[in-house]
C-alpha cells in the first residue's frame, strides 16, 4: 500500500515523472544531479519507496545530530565527516564489500549550491569496488527524474567524468536558466 500510495504522490499530486528504472538485485552507485534543493530528497524518497530498493545516501555528519539522527538513518542516511581526510572511499568500498551497502545514491556536487566542478569521491568509490554508476537528474522545469544506463569506469578519471555530465547535461543547463 505504501509502495501505490508514493508513486501516487510522486505522479498525481506533485506532478514528476520517472523516467527509466533502477535496476533490482544488483550493487551500483546512483550519482544524483543537480542537487540544489531540500527537495531533492522529498523526490528520492518518493521514488526509493516505490521501487521498494534500500538506497543510502551519504549525507554531511551535522545532519545527523541528536534530534534528527534517527530519522535520517532511518531513511538510509550514513554519516560522513567532511572536515578531516578520514579515506571516505575506501570506508564506503569496504561497506559495499561486507554487503552492508548495495545501492548507494551520491551528489556529486557535493552541496546544494551551483558548482563548477563535481567531487570525485563517487567515481573513485565505482571504480575501487567494481561498479556501474547509473547518473540521475532532476529536471525541475519539466518535472521528470531521469535515470540513465549503467556506466562502467575506465580508470581514466578526464575521460569518464565529460561521459557522465553529458548523460546530464541537458537538465543541468535547463536547470540553470
């Protein structure tokens, strides 16, 4: 019943629709962009809820405090520090390795304001533990979540990063305007 009434939600009140799916049974990285609003989180879990999949997301540790803690991670929330170099990467690829994570959606942005650059940490995480990336844009002046094809990496970082943002490139210069 959950599942039928956020789709629901999605569809009929507040007017999005999806465009592609999310595989099932399989470990991949969802790297969502842009990220530019509180909404944004609305909108994925509208759709995490009915596609019925555990996706955790990655979210800055002050999220997280006493009074919030618990329902953030009860939407899948994991806590990171931003502030030191604690090898973020290879603490997540070692979760994916204990099947503690098998989906895990990421900004690249890294922050909800206009970026020029994307942060890496979600390539090297595909890349360490052997994953397709599935880029997803929010295109918020046509309402569509659009979910691409899996993309492999190669290793060569310049390469693959122009790939992705021109799976997404559409939606991020709409969304710019």
């Amino acid at each position: 019943m959950i599942k039928i009434l956020s789709k629901f939600i999605l569809n009929k009140i507040i007017g999005w629709t999806v465009i592609g799916y999310l595989p099932v049974n399989e470990k991949y990285i969802i790297a969502v962009v842009p990220h530019s609003s509180y909404f944004d989180l609305i909108i994925a879990i509208l759709i995490r809820t009915y596609s019925g999949l555990k996706i955790k997301f990655i979210g800055k540790n002050q999220l997280f405090n006493p009074i919030t803690s618990f329902f953030f991670k009860f939407l899948g929330g994991i806590p990171v520090d931003r502030s030191k170099n604690n090898n973020l990467v290879d603490g997540v690829v070692n979760l994916f390795n204990q099947n503690k994570i098998e989906i895990l959606a990421i900004a690249p942005e890294g922050t909800r304001k206009s970026v020029r650059k994307w942060k890496t940490g979600f390539y090297y995480i595909a890349l360490k533990a052997k994953l397709p990336i599935l880029m997803v844009s929010f295109d918020y002046v046509r309402k569509e979540v659009k979910i691409n094809d899996r993309f492999y990496t190669s290793g060569d970082i310049t390469k693959d990063i122009s790939e992705l943002e021109n799976k997404v490139s559409d939606v991020l210069i709409r969304n710019k305007n």
